[in-house]
C-alpha cells in the first residue's frame, strides 16, 4: 500500500498546487543565512524576488569549493538560490529604492540580513516599509541581533564566527582537541529554517488578525537553541558541558567506530533489548547482566561507559561495517556504516524517493540536485529552477509585476538603478547560453 501511495505521490506531484501560492517574498539578502529562507519558501510555492546590487550580486557568486565554478555559476550559490526571480537594482540610488518600495508594496514577506541600520539608510527599512503596507511581514537576520552589546558595535557574523560565538564549535570537538568547525554551514542553514518557521507563524497571524509585524533573528541565538541540553545543564549544575567527539554522553552505548577496513560505523543500544541484542551479537550475552552495565543510568556514569565503549571498540576493530549491520538487523540494535558524500549520491534509497533528483533547467542544463526534504500529500513542494545570472528577470519584474511601460524600463536602466550581471564567472550566465532559454516573456 505504502510503495503504491508513493509511486503516485511521484507521478502526480506536479500536478498539485503548492503550499505557498499566491505568497510573494521579496528578498535582499546575501551568503546563506539570508537567501537560504526565501529559498525554502520557493520550493513550497512562493513567488520570491531576489534583489541584487548589480553587477556583481549577491557575494556567495564568488565563494566556491576548491575555485571550482559549475557553467559558470556558484555551487554554493545554486543550492540555496532555487525558485526564485532575480531582479538588479542598485538600492544606493533613489530610483533603486523607489522600485524596492513599489515591490513591497505588491508583497507580503520581506526579507533581509544586511547589518543592523542598512536597509534604513536606504529608506527601506521595516518602519518606512510599514506606512506603505501596513500588513508586511519583515524578517531581519543578523548575527547578533537588532539590539544589545555586539549590535551596537555593529559587529560582522558569518557562519564560522557564530559556531566560534556559540559554543558550537567547541562543543562539537573531541576532548584534549581543537575546537572543530563543522564544514556545514550549520549556522547559516539552521538560522535560516528557524526564520521561516516564524514567517509562516507570522502569515498565520496575519490571517487572523489582519496585522504584519517585524521578526528579529539572531544567527547566533538560533544555534544555540538547537544545543539542546547543554545551557540548562551548565545553569543548574554549574558545570560545562565537556567535549565528546562523537560519543552521546546521554545515550549508553552511542558511539562511532573504527571497522577492520578502516570505515566507520555508528552503533547505538540504550533500551535494555537492544543492549542485551548488542552483547549477543559480540559473542558476550554476560554483559547484559554484568552490574557495571545492565542499567542503563548505571551505564552513563563515566568509568562505565568507558569501560564498555572500549569492548565495542575492539569488536568492531575485527569487523568490516556491513557485518556490524547485518548483525544489528539480526539482533535489534541499531548501526550505520558512516557514508561519504559518494556513498549518499550513489545510493538508490535517495533516487528512488525522488530527494535526489535531476533538474533540466533551460538556462543551467542538467544537473543533479536535493529536493525540499518533507513530502506533503495534497500540496507538495518542488523545485522547479535554478538559480539565474545578476539581473536576470529585471523585464518581467518591471513589466508584469510593476506595470513600467517599456520607456520607463529604459529610463531606470539609463539611471543606473536598473542593472544586469558583470561578465565575470559566478554573475553571467553560462558560456553555451543562447541568450534566450530561460526568459519570460510573459506574466507566468
């Protein structure tokens, strides 16, 4: 039943509406933390407009793995930009801020993470905004926030700085080590959900009263609400909460480790079964029983958790990771060899639930991409297109959403308020481009 439901998800998919539609998101933001939202609300239907000083645009065009541009765009850039149209305006100019402010009129979310101040400087800020639409709903997402100590130092964040700031970075580390930088962007990503979890709040009170409002987000704050136990924890008991490594200090056992071959697997065994299940399949049935070990809070204290981490660790030493799992199917606990990123794309499991996917944009071609990972059954989201040059779509924005007649088009691109990409990898379009593919020409 399961496997016939989801074959027809896949089939009829894109026939369904999505979520958002009719919701209009205009964005000026830049790296991760910013776009990364308005992306989000693309794949669920939004219209969103992405606003970039032209020529060069949003600074993650020029921030790519290994100096590697793919047809000459950002893979960085490409991942969080999805689902969006793409408007250059110079907002340093009158006329720029004079077009920001007619979209914001037509909108219903804005969204921003430039420094505390900016956008007010440009006469775009919430409180100018408001007295033109009233029912806007304006997120602001800075590192620290709008108010208090570093906002007031106007102090710059990025994501590496806010796992630094947070404790992350030191939290994640293994003891006796440097504090370890996740190469996720972590920070920037779980900022940018925590956002659009109260934009949609803030639509759903906005339907019951009428009323838009500001929404304050601090890149910082939001990471170390995701650090789950640790604050409380330090609060009441005084105590820091030390570095593990990939042990969970609150699950017994919980650990990564090392196989024959030299992979890694993850092993998992904290409900009595599964503990019992674990040692029968090490060839130790009298360690379930064995008193440092048969309970499981009995299990967390230090000298015990050690003491039975290091008889898994040399069992798993003599195993390779598809024996650990093939016993700990057989046995009920729980393991997973550790993949690498060719492990995950090579995988079926992930194609044939369509989150791997390949999108055959007109402008981009081909290529492999995530699909916005919840499933919803009668509004699903999609991605439908990639991300495009500097200034891209500026006609049909000024056309269609605007209603500027063809001379006012030319007279704003004449002023420079209007303007497209800087021919330089990462803000044209690809070199095989045709200089077609990909326009609208008409209201979508």
């Amino acid at each position: 039943m399961a496997q016939e439901t989801w074959q027809n998800y896949r089939e009829n998919k894109h026939l369904k509406p999505p979520p958002l539609k009719g919701i209009r998101v205009l964005e000026i933001c830049t790296i991760i933390l910013g776009p990364a939202g308005p992306g989000f609300l693309g794949a669920l239907g939004a219209e969103v407009i992405k606003c970039e000083l032209p020529p060069r645009g949003d600074t993650m065009r020029q921030m790519v793995p290994f100096a590697y541009f793919f047809r000459d765009q950002s893979l960085p850039m490409m991942h969080s930009n999805t689902d969006k149209y793409w408007l250059g305006v110079d907002l340093h100019k009158p006329e720029g801020q004079q077009i920001f402010r007619e979209l914001a009129a037509k909108s219903d979310i804005v969204e921003d993470n430039f420094r505390p101040g900016v956008l007010e400087k440009w006469n775009i800020g919430y409180r100018q905004l408001k007295e033109i639409n009233p029912h806007i709903i304006y997120i602001s997402k800075t590192g620290f926030g709008q108010w208090g100590q570093y906002a007031e130092e106007n102090r710059p964040s990025n994501d590496g700085g806010a796992q630094a700031f947070s404790g992350y970075a030191w939290m994640s580390s293994f003891p006796g080590r440097p504090p370890l930088k996740s190469r996720l962007y972590v920070c920037d990503t779980f900022g940018a959900l925590m956002g659009e979890v109260a934009v949609l709040a803030a639509l759903h009170y906005r339907e019951r009263t009428g009323k838009g409002q500001f929404i304050e987000l601090s890149q910082t704050e939001n990471i170390m609400r995701a650090m789950s136990w640790v604050w409380p924890y330090q609060q009441i008991t005084g105590k820091g909460a030390m570095p593990a490594g990939n042990r969970d200090v609150s699950i017994c056992p919980a650990d990564t480790f090392r196989c024959a071959d030299d992979t890694f697997v993850a092993i998992a065994a904290a409900a009595p079964e599964e503990f019992k299940g674990l040692c029968t399949a090490m060839g130790k049935p009298e360690l379930a029983e064995d008193p440092r070990f048969k309970d499981h809070l009995v299990r967390l204290k230090e000298e015990n958790a050690t003491a039975i981490l290091k008889i898994i660790a040399d069992w798993v030493r003599t195993k390779k990771p598809e024996e650990v799992e093939k016993l700990a199917e057989e046995y009920g606990f729980a393991a997973s060899r550790v993949y690498t990123n060719k492990d995950v794309v090579e995988d079926t499991q992930f194609r044939e639930r369509d989150f791997i996917t390949t999108i055959d944009d007109p402008v981009l071609g081909p290529y492999v991409e995530y699909e916005f990972p919840v499933m919803m059954s009668k509004s699903p989201p999609k991605v439908k297109r990639a991300m495009r040059p500097v200034g891209f779509d500026n006609e049909y924005i000024m056309k269609y959403i605007l209603g500027k007649s063809e001379d006012e088009i030319k007279e704003l691109y004449r002023c420079g308020a209007l303007g497209k990409w800087a021919d330089v990898q990462g803000c044209r379009p690809p070199p095989e481009w045709d200089g077609k593919a990909g326009v609208i020409m008409a209201r979508e």
